[in-house]
C-alpha cells in the first residue's frame, strides 16, 4: 500500500511550500521515535504515540499506543474511524487524512500549529470562569433572584399578619412561612413557646423590646443597681444586646470573657476613681488573689462575716474544735462499732446538686462514735444536740420522773428513790415527794454539768458555766462558713476526678478546727487559665462569677425597670 504523505512548509510573508514523501505499508506509524513513519521531535509525543490505518474507500482507522490517547476532531479518544477530512492534533502537529489521489492508496498532510493559533485553541477549549464569556447576561438573572426572594422571603411570610390562618397553611406547604425568617433554634429555656413567635416578637418588624422580657422574668435578678453602678452600658444597656435567643439550646447568656473584661480591665478609669475593685481582665494573668469570707462578730457581738484577702496565715474561728488528723488516721479509729476508717467523703457529702457540700450534721456523721447518753442505768436514753434548754429540760424530767416511780438502783439515791413500788401501793407523802424530787433536781444538776463539761459538749465547743444564782449553760455558737467565696461559684461535681487533697491541702494533717483548708487562686492555676488558655481549662469570668447579680434587686414587671424587693422582715434600702 503506497501512502503519500504532504508536508506543508511555512515560509515568510505567509508563503507556504509542499513537500510529498512516500510511505509503503498498511499502517502509518506516528511518534517520537526514529522509525516512526512521520517523525515528530516534540517532547509531548511519545515515541510511539498512534497508528493510521486505511481500510478502503478513503476510511482510515486511528489507533492510540498510549494511555492518554489521542485527539481526533477535537475530541480525546483510543480508536476511531473516521472519513477523509478528519484532523489529528498531537502537540505543536496537525495531522490532515485525505482522499485518495493519483495512484496512491491513502494520503495524510502533516502542518505545525503556529503558537499564536495554538493559544487560540488552548482558550477555545477553556472553560468560562464569568458570566461574560457565556450567554447568560448578569441583570435579568439578579432581578429574576430578587423578585423571588421578595416574593418567597418576605412578602409571602408577611402575609400571614394580615391573612388569618394562611401561616398554618403555608406549614403544611412546600411554600416558606414565617419559620423561613427563624435563624436558629431558640434557648431552652424558651422552648415551651418555640411557636409562639409574638411572646418576644410583639411587633411585626420591630427588634424585641425589654417589656416582653421582664414580663415573664419579673422575678429575675436585676444585672446592676443603678445607684451603685452610674454606668451607661449596664443602666441604658437592653436585655437583648446581650442575650440573644435563637442561638441554639445554650445561646441566650454570653459567656465571651470580653463582655466582663471591657469593663473591668480599667475599671478605675471608667469609675475615675470610685471603684475599689482591682482591675480584671483574664482569670490566668490579671486576677488579684481570692477574697475569702470568715465568721466575725462586731462590737455588739452579732455575727458579722468579714472577707478578707487570702493567705495561708488566716485562720478561722467557728467556734467548733475538731482535729482532722486525729479522725482521719490510716488505722482507723475504735467506735462502740469496732474499728472504723474514716475519708473525707465520711463527713463531706455532695448535696442534690452535687455543686455544694451539704452542712455537717451531727446526728448522722457524728453520733454513731459521739452519743449524748447521760445515765449508766438507762443507755438507751440521751438528749438532744444543739438545744442547751431542751438538755436541762430532758435531764429534770428525767431524773423527775424516776424518783416519782421508785426503782432506780443507785445507791446514792435516797431510799424512797430506791424502792420499787408495787401497784396499788398508797402514794408518796407530801415530804416523801419534796424528798425525792429534791434528789431529782440536784441529780439532774450533776448530769448537765458531767455533760457540758466531762465528756459530751466541751470536746467539741466551749461552754460557759451558769452563773451562781443561774442554771442556763451557754455554748459558743458554731459559725462555719459553707459558703468561703460569697462572690463566686463552685462545683464540686466537675471536679471530681481530682482527690481532696489536691485542693484542700493540708486536711489529713490538720489538728485545729481554725485552720483554714481552703484554696487561693494559685492552687486553681495549676489547671484553670483565662479564656485563651494554651494546655490548661479555659475560664471565662462568667464560669465562676454572677453578671452584677443582687439579691435584692428585681426586675420590674409594669414598667420594665428595676425595683427592690426586700426578704420578709428586712428594709429595703
């Protein structure tokens, strides 16, 4: 088979020359390589890049020999039979099949593709990155985008104001309704009127005014006392510049370290002065030490809890004694029980919340070892704790009572104390009766004095004896804490897999009551820091702290501004 293949030779002034070469064989080979049929020195071919084959009747069959393939009429293919006419491109080449011509069997012409016309190829074959290389025009498509929106977004949703029951209509369609304007789920708090739209949003287009808030938390504490915080961003702030709803389950209270901290990092400023806080603006570098609140009593001797700045040479006088090492010994201790091991959680148990401890109670952390018996001859039988009336009084009717009946074997008792009297027997004279409850009184006298002062009350309080013409015991009264950071909250709950001592350090070894196990601020740094902290618990000033909370200060409810309300039997002030 003779194949003629036509060169076309560009020349300059865009003159053009033909060269024919002849090729005898079935299949035309094109590539890279030297054997190759028509040689094309062109890094993007391969060295045996495709096969051309005739198979009559001016029909070629083009082969590709690589994976890539090969273009044939602009398109990328592996094999194809085309006509006379069908052009191949491989690089910087354009291969041209014709007919049949003269006597030869199959002819092809071989052209380069100059690099202007190769751009143009390159950009023909791009695909459109705007508007403008497309038939699609910018303007009719933004209004035709507009038009639905006002439509669909806005004028359909607003409809349902003026349309009674077109919203549930619009519910139940594929069409929006008003919950296309919803941007987010709403509080928790606030989910029992989820649907209720008008509860907060009064007026149609207008931003939620503080009425709809304080008509429902008429109750709640007010943020700040406009006579003690003169500031405009606290007085004339509305509720819902910060407390947006719609921001999911736990979205409605801020908890961003900014909103404290861009008042309280130069506080003094802001105050010129009148402020005696320090300046706070982040938990791990600016925060001074924590302030913590004592048991004191003043010049009249009331109670009066003082705060003080926290160190480790504060004691606290609660009245009470205790030694914690003593109770909490390895080898436990010897109970009417048998041997007993004590912890902390023995005594220091979480309450409901698990945020609090609840108070120590004696009767039932302490009087399974500590019991309030008073009389060998009646175990059984002990008065009650924390009531110094309530003791004299159980002791008189007591020892009253057993003189009265007879029978009591002691032999220091007067005889008719000592006698068991049968029934039916004659009553006691009137001398016998001053007789016995003469025994009582003085027998009752000497039990509350073995009991304040032997073994009972004065191992854990100080007791005051009686005056000389008086018969009342006084107790110091126990003023433990509980609450140490009046200002701040803690949970016990999220803590619990640290161990005791990794706060109250100290405890195990502790032999007086007024010492002070409490923590400061440098036992929290070791794993809480500010709210960006790197390797430590981030917290912010809200995870421990009230926004200006006041325990008299209300919210209220007709006029939307604040009011006190002052607990039964206090002034306002």
């Amino acid at each position: 088979m003779r194949w003629l293949i036509r060169r076309v030779l560009k020349k300059g002034k865009s003159s053009i020359s033909y060269e024919d070469d002849i090729h005898f064989g079935d299949i035309l080979t094109i590539g890279r390589a030297a054997d190759q049929a028509i040689f094309l020195p062109d890094l993007r071919a391969a060295l045996n890049h495709a096969s051309i084959t005739a198979i009559g009747r001016d029909k070629y069959r083009i082969e590709s020999l690589i994976v890539a393939g090969i273009r044939v009429n602009g398109e990328i293919t592996y094999a194809a039979t085309v006509g006379a006419g069908a052009i191949i491109e491989l690089g910087s080449t354009r291969l041209t099949l014709l007919d049949a011509r003269g006597d030869f069997d199959a002819a092809v012409e071989v052209a380069s593709i100059d690099k202007s016309e190769q751009a143009e190829i390159v950009s023909s074959r791009k695909k459109p990155t705007s508007l403008s290389q497309t038939w699609i025009s910018k303007r009719w498509p933004s209004w035709l985008g507009f038009i639905l929106v006002l439509a669909f977004g806005l004028l359909l949703p607003a409809a349902t104001h003026v349309v009674p029951g077109l919203n549930t209509i619009l519910h139940y369609s594929p069409f929006p309704s008003t919950a296309f304007w919803n941007p987010g789920e709403i509080d928790s708090a606030h989910q029992f009127f989820a649907k209720d739209c008008t509860r907060c949003h009064q007026q149609a287009f207008l931003m939620v005014r503080d009425k709809a808030c304080t008509s429902c938390h008429v109750k709640t504490k007010a943020h700040a006392d406009p006579a003690l915080f003169n500031i405009p961003e606290l007085g004339d702030a509305r509720c819902g510049s910060c407390h947006q709803d719609h921001n999911g389950k736990r979205g409605m209270v801020s908890t961003d370290q900014r909103l404290c901290a861009s008042c309280h990092a130069d506080l003094k400023d802001r105050s010129k002065g009148a402020s005696q806080l320090v300046d706070i603006s982040d938990f791990g570098t600016a925060h001074p030490q924590f302030h913590v609140s004592l048991p004191g009593w003043d010049a009249r001797d009331e109670f009066t809890p003082k705060s003080m700045p926290w160190s480790n040479a504060l004691k606290e006088n609660s009245g009470l004694k205790f030694n914690h090492l003593k109770h909490l010994d390895r080898d436990g201790l010897k109970t009417p029980d048998g041997l007993k091991i004590l912890t902390c959680a023995s005594c220091h148990q979480p309450d409901v919340s698990a945020a609090a401890m609840k108070p120590i109670a004696f009767e039932t952390m302490c009087h399974d070892c500590h019991t309030l018996g008073f009389d060998t001859l009646a175990p059984e039988r002990e008065v009650p704790h924390a009531k110094v009336e309530a003791v004299t009084y159980t002791l008189d009717e007591f020892y009253a009572k057993r003189a009265l009946e007879g029978g009591y074997a002691d032999a220091r008792a007067p005889t008719i104390v000592q006698e068991r009297r049968r029934p039916g027997s004659p009553p006691l004279s009137r001398q016998e009766q001053v007789e016995a409850l003469a025994w009582a009184r003085d027998r009752a006298r000497e039990a509350t004095r073995t009991l304040f002062t032997g073994k009972a009350c004065v191992t854990c309080h100080t007791v005051n004896p009686p005056p000389a013409d008086e018969n009342v015991w006084r107790v110091a009264p126990v003023r433990v804490s509980g609450i140490w950071y009046a200002k701040a909250r803690f949970n016990h709950a999220k803590h619990q897999t640290q161990a005791c001592v990794d706060c109250h350090e100290g405890a195990q070894k502790s032999e007086a009551s007024n010492d002070l196990l409490i923590p400061g601020i440098d036992n929290c740094r070791e794993c809480h820091a500010g709210a960006h902290a790197k390797g430590k618990v981030a917290s912010t000033c809200i995870a421990c702290h009230d926004y200006h909370r006041l325990p008299q200060l209300t919210l209220d409810k007709a006029t939307g501004s604040t009011a006190v309300v002052a607990p039964p039997g206090e002034k306002t002030r």
